[in-house]
C-alpha cells in the first residue's frame, strides 16, 4: 500500500484537522509527554495549514512542530475520518527542506546518513564474518542500522536461533548499505530516500525472501517504495513473521517466564504485524500486555528523527513507556524492532530489562550464543 497522498488529499486531511474538537489529542505521545498543547495533532496540522495556505511564513520557527511526531500513527486510531497526520507531516518536513527551513539539528543530514550507513557496513561485515554475508540467495537478513550499531549482539543471537529451527541458509544481505531509508523520509529528504531505495531494492530482491528486523525499514519497504516508483520484488516478512513459521521448531521450557511484550508502531499499526511475535513468544514464555498494546501500543520515542531533533523527549517518552512495567515491580520486556529497543534499553529502570526478539528466545530456550568480538558501540552515531 502506497502511502502518498495526493494535493487534494493533502488539503482535506488539513482543513478537517483544523476545525477539529481535538477528538485524537489523547493519543498522541509527544504531546502527551512534553504537555504542550502546540504539540497535539490538531495543533501541528493547523500550523502546517497555515503555512501552506501562507498565512504563517515558512521559518524555521514556524516550522518546528512538524518535527515533533515520531509518525507513530496513534492519533489515526481515534480520528474518525481516518486522517494520517504522520504522513502528513512529513510531507511538510519535505517542504520545510525545500524552503531551507529545516530542524537546525539535521543541518548536513544527507551526508552524515551515507557516511553513517557506510561505516556501519563497513562495520558489520568486519564483525559479523564475511561468510555470514552473501549477495543472493533464499532468504537475506536485513537487521537495519541500529540493530547492527547497537544490538549486534542481537544478530548473532538471530544467527543462534536460526540455526536451532532448521534456517541456517538464512545469509546477511551483502549490499554495502545497513538501512532501507526510512530516516530519510522522515527527514523531509524524498529523492535521497528514491535514489537509496533504488540501490536497497537492486540488493535485495536478489534474494526470494528479505527477513527484516526494523519497523521503520519494514514499513518503508512495505509502504514507501512503491509511491516513489521502486519495485521491491520479493517477499518481505519481519523477523517476527519469519521466525513464527518456524516457532513450532523451538523447544519448550519446563517453566514459563512470564515477559512483556512492546508492539513497535510502525510494526502494529503500518505493517498489522500483532500476532506472530506472540505466537513465538507464547509457545516459550507467558505473555503478559501493557494497557496500551496491540494497534493501540504507545510509541517508544524513536521513531520520526525524534531523537535527533528533541531528543530529551524522544528519552522521555521511552521511560513513560516504561514506568508502567517498573510500577508493577519490573520485569523483562521483549520487543521485535532494533530502534525500540535501543530506545527501550537505554532508558530501562533498574527493575526492567529489554531484550530483542533474537535474544529473548535464544535466553528463554536455552540456545548458546557466540560471543562477538571487538564492539562498534563506540562508533559515532550519524
Ligand atoms: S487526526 Fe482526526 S481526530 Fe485528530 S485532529 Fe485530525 S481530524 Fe481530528
Ligand atoms: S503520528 Fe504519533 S506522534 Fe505524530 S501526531 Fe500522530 S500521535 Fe502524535
């Protein structure tokens, strides 16, 4: 499904959010963290109407709500005309960049992206061993950027797992590049985002089935590439999909753990991934849910560049996310995305721990992990 909209649809959306009673203000993370009215769905889409419209010049001051959204899609859960203010806001971050007033922290962005994605590459076949890697195949293992930055340890616990239900052809897709983009849509940077899904795509339809472990990339592959006039070409299934046909493989514990799972957004809400990581998860463990789960999960904080361009309320609403579990005594939280787990992990209290989907099933059956050597922890993030 392509999620582009046209001018008329752009118009639409902006004219009922305007003169909307806020009916989705509830809803919306960002708002509801840093409580700021200005922030609420209604209030942002209203400043891009007017700037649109010319009623408010495009500045960089002017323009700053539009990069308060993570794209979460929470506020279309309870909008009744189905409106994406996500989507839409975006489209105004691409205008914001046309006009030059984009977020003063993405200043050089483009390039900081393709030299982060080398390096990470670069990095990851250095680390993960080249015979994990090849250009072709059955199934590619996609694990996007900030799992292979900061959860390679969760790779390798893929790898374990793999090789434990059967799937050890499953290879690293060989392609020079650990993102599929998404950080560039959101950014407001659509034909860097066309011309590296073109080069994405090339690499990875070369395989029959790309297994992806990042919301963001799944959604961009899924929803995005389409719209800009770039055939995938093959099966695209997240890690939680994958690994949910092979879940009947896994060994099951004499006593379930009892964990939590997190629905990444852009997994529950854009790809209506819900099911399969339970279905993994409950064969080995005791589900237990958030009170605000499934299509109706609250976003992490990482999604949008929100880390980047207010990155104390990206950090703030990964712990609001959290306090729940800490409130009830703490406890394990599984996850099935790289980005929201490094958010989740990083601002974990003391009573919780967040582990991957990989590492979380490799713990609960008992399946040895190799050790990796040297970290890229270290590496600057772009
Ligand atoms: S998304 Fe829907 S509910 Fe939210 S402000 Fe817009 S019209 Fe209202
Ligand atoms: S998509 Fe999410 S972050 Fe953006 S306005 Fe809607 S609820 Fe808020």
């Amino acid at each position: 499904m392509s999620e582009r909209f046209t001018p008329a649809d752009v118009a639409k959306q902006l004219d009922y959010c305007t003169y909307c009673p806020k009916m989705c203000r509830h809803a919306c993370p960002v708002s509801t963290t840093t409580g700021r009215e200005t922030l609420i769905p209604q209030a942002k889409m209203d400043r891009l109407n007017k700037l649109r419209a010319g009623v408010s010049p495009w500045t960089t001051e002017n323009a700053d709500p539009l990069w308060a959204c993570t794209g979460c899609r929470h506020c279309t859960v309870y909008c009744d005309h189905a409106n994406e203010p996500g989507l839409v806001l975006f489209g105004g971050r691409a205008e914001a960049q046309r006009k030059g007033v984009a977020h003063p922290a993405l200043a050089g962005y483009a390039e900081r992206f393709r030299a982060r994605d080398e390096r990470l590459a670069r990095q990851g076949k250095e680390r993960f061993g080249a015979a994990r890697f090849a250009d072709s195949g059955q199934v590619g293992f996609w694990p996007g950027c900030d799992t292979v930055d900061k959860g390679a340890a969760d790779v390798a616990a893929a790898f374990a797992v793999f090789e434990r239900v059967g799937a050890e052809h499953v290879r690293l897709v060989d392609a020079g590049l650990t993102c599929a983009g998404y950080p560039l849509l959101a950014a407001g940077l659509t034909d860097l985002f066309r011309w590296h899904a073109g080069k994405v795509a090339g690499a990875l339809r070369r395989f029959r089935t790309v297994v992806i472990n990042c919301s963001a990339c799944l959604y961009a592959l899924r929803g995005q590439y389409d719209g800009e006039g770039v055939s995938v070409g093959t099966e695209v299934l997240s890690l939680a999909e994958f690994l949910a046909q092979h879940a009947s493989r896994l060994s099951v514990p004499a006593t379930k753990k009892s964990v939590y799972y997190h629905d990444p957004c852009y997994l529950a809400r854009y790809a209506g991934v819900i099911e399969p990581p339970r279905r993994v998860l409950s064969q080995i463990a005791t589900v237990r849910e958030f009170g605000w789960s499934r299509h109706d999960t609250e976003c992490c904080g990482g999604g949008g560049l929100l880390p980047k361009t207010a990155p104390a309320t990206a950090d703030a609403m990964a712990r609001r996310r959290l306090a729940e579990v800490a409130a009830g005594g703490g406890g394990t939280v599984v996850t099935s995305c790289g980005t929201c787990a490094f958010m989740l992990r990083r601002n974990a209290p003391a009573s919780v721990e967040v582990v991957d989907l990989p590492t979380a099933i490799a713990q609960l059956t008992d399946i040895p992990v190799p050790l990796l050597p040297a970290s890229l922890d270290d590496a600057t993030s772009g």
